[in-house]
C-alpha cells in the first residue's frame, strides 16, 4: 500500500474558490487605486485609475511658454510613464502574496 493520499475533490475545490475569491479581491482594488505620475520637475501630473484608464493630467501653465511642442510632448511622456510604472508596482504588490511572487519591481 502506498502511503500517498489523495486529496478530497471537495477540499481542493474550496481551496480553488478561496485563492479565486482573493485574486478577484485583489483586483477589484487594484481596479480603485488611483495613481499620480510626475515629470522629473512636478511640472506635469498624470493620474491613472487601476484600469489602466487616465482621469486627469495636469500641466504647469507656464509650461507651454517654456518649451516647445517637441519637449512638451516629451514631458508629458516622462509623467505618463511614471504613473504607468507606479501603477505597475504597485499591482505587483497587491498580487505578490497570492502568487507566492517574492521580488519587488
């Protein structure tokens, strides 16, 4: 006789639906965290829903006096990916301890 037991099918299944149950909670607040990205000055503010859907960005009003088109875009650039990327750590860190995923972004 072999000393393996196999695990009761209703066990595994609740199992199943609790890691369900969190990965849905985890990402229902991922989908409420609202994000702030900035250029490297402040001068530009880009806010980013969980979604991954922009609400809001923000220009300094004396940033078009400044620079030209070319580098405003590029500003502009600078803060959206800094909400992007913050956006990205932190839903790695809401599903890291149900991923069992130890390394931080």
């Amino acid at each position: 006789m072999s000393s393996f037991e196999v695990p009761d099918s209703a066990e595994l299944m609740a199992e199943l639906r609790r890691h369900q149950d969190a990965i849905e909670q985890i990402q229902r607040s991922v989908d409420a965290l609202v994000v702030k990205g900035h250029s490297r000055a402040n001068e530009v503010v880009a806010t980013v829903r969980g979604t991954g859907r922009f609400t809001e960005i923000a220009i300094d009003a004396e940033l078009p006096r400044r620079y030209d088109a070319h580098d405003l875009g590029a500003i502009v650039t600078e803060a959206v990916n800094d909400a992007l990327g913050k956006l990205a750590a932190a839903t790695n860190d809401r599903f890291a301890p149900v991923l069992g995923n130890t390394q931080q972004g």
